[in-house]
C-alpha cells in the first residue's frame, strides 16, 4: 500500500495545486495515509481538510508511484487517484500547512519532486 494519496484534478486545460506554505512549492493535493486508512480514505479526509468547499466526483486510481526520484533521490509511495468532475471554491481550510489553491496550466510552476513527476507523465510537453 502506497504511504500517500494525491488528487489530479483538471478542467478545462489547468490543473488543481496547492500551495506549501513551508517552501512555497506547488503540489497536488492529498497528504499522508493515517493508521488504517485507504488511499482513497486518505485523499478524501485530506481534501476535506485542504480544501473544505471543494467538491470531487468518483475517484478513480490512476496509479500507484513506488520509485526514487531520480532529481531528489527521494523515494515516493503515493496512489495518485484522477477525479474528472471538481467543483466549489477553493476556500484554505488547513492555513498552517497550505497558502494558495489554483487552477493553473501544469508549467512555469515550482512543484514538489513527485507532482514534477505527476505532471510529466500525465501532462507531457
């Protein structure tokens, strides 16, 4: 089981990003899984936490990432799940760990390494 979820989110050409208040970079939503919590338990409970006015349709799984990241070296455990129907605003729930949501073009933007790694194989140039 993947460590953590995120949601990939898209309309009309642009993506769904948050952004981490801690180094200002600019990520997917999801977060960590808890306890005994699915994946999707953890997306859903992380949108809800995020993002608390946003409204995703049916989640479904695109993949589960279990690889080093070949520019941090870091390992990734994620299950990234793709919702085609998102609505409602994009009211910060979690101040303390997000500062900014957007619907934004997936370039020109500093992301964490795993959603550059999201990005490239969902949105390749």
């Amino acid at each position: 089981m993947a460590k953590s979820s995120k949601l990939v989110a898209s309309k009309r050409g642009r993506v769904l990003l948050v952004r981490r208040r801690r180094d200002r970079l600019w990520m997917f939503p999801g977060g960590r899984k808890r306890g005994s919590e699915t994946e999707k338990q953890c997306l859903r409970r992380e949108i809800k936490e995020e993002l608390p006015k946003l409204k995703v349709s049916q989640l479904k799984l695109w993949k589960e990432v279990k690889a080093k990241n070949r520019r941090s070296g870091r390992r990734m455990s994620d299950a990234i799940f793709i919702a085609h129907n998102a609505s409602g605003s994009l009211a910060i729930g979690d101040k303390h760990e997000i500062d900014r949501a957007i619907w934004r073009k997936p370039r020109g933007v500093r992301l964490t390494p795993t959603s550059r790694y999201i990005r490239d194989k969902l949105f390749p140039k």
